[in-house]
C-alpha cells in the first residue's frame, strides 16, 4: 500500500471529461490496460451538488419503528460480543436475545425523543447523494502528454 501524502496526488491537466462516472472510469482503465502509470491519475467530480430524496412522511410510530430497528441492531451486536465470553452454550442465545430486545426498547425510546425533539421542523426521511455534474480525468504535468497519446486510442472522449 502507497503512504504518500494526499497533495502528491494532486493533478494539475485536465486529461479528458465526461458525463458519467463509468465513462471517466472506463478511460482510466484503458490507461491501466495500456500500462499507463495510473497513479499519475485522478477522477475529479466536477459541478457538486446534494440530491435529498423523500422517502416517506415521518410521524410518532414511524420514528419509534425507526429507533427500535436501529437499537435491535445495536442490541444484537452488544449480545454477541457479550455472549461470546459466556460460559454456558444455553446462555448464548439468551444473552444475544436479551441485547436485542432491551436494544430495540433503548432504541424505541431515543427515536421516538429524538423526534419529538424536532418540534415537527423535520416530518419527512430520506436519503442524501452527492452527484457530480461531469467527471474529469486529471493528470500530473510530467506524464501529461503521454496520457493524452494512450487515451487517444479510446473511442471519442471528450477533450477538455
């Protein structure tokens, strides 16, 4: 594994741009296929925005089920470290099955608090993307122009 700082990484030429992640990705492949030296590379995502997807409505029971499947989850992980170390094989699902339970009633109880602690601001989940409006493949000034003569044999990228 390379432990250079990340600033050696630090590209300075824009090597080629594209719509999508997988064409930008696609060319740095061919690079590597063409025994290019890629850690001269770097994928740069390039006009960032943050898309919010709404997933539902948010009310008492749903922020309750909510906590209560993320403490059930916690439960379980807590039992098995816990039930890991007993003694007895009987005593293992129980101790696994307790941590669950009392996880997901811990958990119930932080999720249904932590929304009601909102004051109705936030009635809705979802899920976050940071999406990139075009991708660039950047590369150091050194190798600049060896690149640009191996990616040349990619059908049509892009020149920036």
């Amino acid at each position: 594994m390379n432990t250079r700082p990340i600033a050696d990484y630090v590209p300075r030429q824009t090597l080629a741009s594209y719509d999508t992640y997988a064409e930008a990705q696609r060319a740095v492949d061919y690079l590597s296929d063409s025994h290019f030296a890629v850690q001269h590379l770097a994928i740069v995502g390039v006009d960032l925005k943050l898309v919010e997807i709404v997933t539902g409505r948010l009310d008492n029971w749903r922020a309750t089920l909510a906590g209560a499947g993320t403490g059930a989850w916690l439960g379980l992980l807590i039992g098995l470290f816990l039930a890991f170390f007993s003694t007895t094989t009987s005593s293992f699902l129980v101790i696994v099955l307790w941590g669950m339970v009392w996880g997901a009633m811990a958990g119930a109880l932080f999720g249904l608090f932590a929304y009601l602690m909102t004051g109705g601001r936030r009635d809705f989940s979802s899920k976050s993307q940071l999406v990139a409006g075009r991708y660039e493949v950047t590369v150091t000034d050194e190798v600049a122009d060896r690149a640009r003569h191996v990616l040349s044999g990619l059908h049509k990228p892009e020149q920036a």
